[in-house]
C-alpha cells in the first residue's frame, strides 16, 4: 500500500464504525470541494488524520473494511 488512491464509490456508512465515517466523510467533503471524482492518495490521508504506529494500522484495517463493502475502492499504483 505504499502509492496508492482512495476512491470513494457509494456515499453510505450504514453499519459502520465511527473511523469508517470518518473517512467517508473526508473524501466526500473533498470532493465538494474541488467539484470533481472524489479520490485521494493515501498517503496525504494519512498525513490528514495524523496516524502513526497502531493507529496507521487501525486505519489501513478501516479503509481495507470499506473496500470489503465495495464503499470505497484502492487502485495501487
């Protein structure tokens, strides 16, 4: 997962932790913001939500269970 793009595919967080919504949010509010496809690299979300150590790995568990619900897809690079 090192160069990868967080794409939001659906705008739903039904049966969702509170990380999950977290991140469902940000990308949305990107994409807003610049009126355009939501993605982000995930490297600057991670710089966004400033995880390090066990955190970073509780987020990568969070995006991975959004991929799992078809939420969210990550294209690697």
């Amino acid at each position: 997962m090192g160069r990868a793009i967080v794409v939001l595919m659906r705008n739903t967080t039904w049966r969702c932790g509170k990380l999950e919504r977290l991140i469902v949010k940000h990308l949305l509010h990107r994409k807003t913001v610049g009126f355009g496809k939501s993605e982000m690299p995930l490297n600057e979300m991670l710089q966004n939500f400033k995880v390090t150590g066990k955190k970073k790995n509780e987020f990568l568990d969070a995006l991975k269970r959004l991929e799992r619900r078809n939420i969210i897809r990550i294209h690697n690079l």
